[in-house]
C-alpha cells in the first residue's frame, strides 16, 4: 500500500437539505435547502492530522471496507481497543481492527479468510492513524 498525503486546497460547500430522509416508509419530501455543506467540515475533526487513504485487498470487507473505498484516518485521536487503524509492521502498510488483550497486541481482519496478525516485541510497528470515515460508492 502506497501512502501519498496531499493537502487539500480550499473547501466545496455543496448543497444541504433542510429535511432528513427516512430510511422506512417513504413520506413527502419538503424539497428546500438548508446551507451548504462542506465534507471537509463533516468528516475532517483535526486538518493537520488527517488524511485519505484508498483501499486494496478484501481482509476487511465485513467492517464495509472494500477495495477502492476511501478511509478518512486521524494521526490526532488517540487508539483504543477495536479501531480500525492504519498501521505499519515491518514496512508494510495495512488496515485492520486493532485489538488489546493484556499484553497480547493483535492486527485483526473482518474477512474469515484471513488471520490475525500478533504484534511482537521489538517488531518495527507503528499506527499512522485511526480510520473515522469510509467513503464508498452505493451499489
């Protein structure tokens, strides 16, 4: 995996509707906009910390991470047990779910298919970030 880190330019404010869409039985739509809205704004918390990242590979698709999909990841927040992480073991970039048990420290999939990943002492790791977003396309 290939991290390339760009800064983004200026913002896109695009249009917001004033109504929420029901997910259930359909209902009349008031057809009036809001505000723009900036997805700078919505998904970014810390601009100096966050980047994009595309993903390859399907060891993660039962998080809803699939190849081509966009990961919005923060190098600000803090790590907590369960996040999906980008991280680095051994000069390989990867994507998983971190995991903490005791002092067990683990890089798991979301895919049966593929194991878990133990992180031993005195392996070169580091966590680049945790993955706040998923940008994909609806199928």
């Amino acid at each position: 995996m290939k991290i390339e880190i760009v800064k983004a330019k200026q913002g896109l404010p695009l249009p917001l509707s004033i109504c929420e869409v029901p997910a259930g039985f359909p209902s009349p739509a008031d057809g009036y906009m809001d505000d723009a809205l900036d997805l700078n704004e919505l998904l970014v918390t810390h601009p100096a910390a966050t980047f994009f990242v595309r993903v390859s590979g399907i060891s993660m698709v039962d998080a809803h991470i699939y190849p081509g999909d966009v990961l919005v990841v923060d190098r600000a927040k803090e790590v907590q047990h369960r996040n999906i992480v980008i991280a680095v073991l051994n000069g390989e970039f990867t994507v998983k779910r971190i995991l903490k048990r005791g002092s067990q420290l683990l890089l798991a999939p979301e895919n049966p298919r593929f194991a878990p990943i133990e992180v031993h002492e005195g392996e070169d790791f580091q966590v680049w970030g945790v993955v706040t977003y998923v940008i994909h396309k609806a199928k």
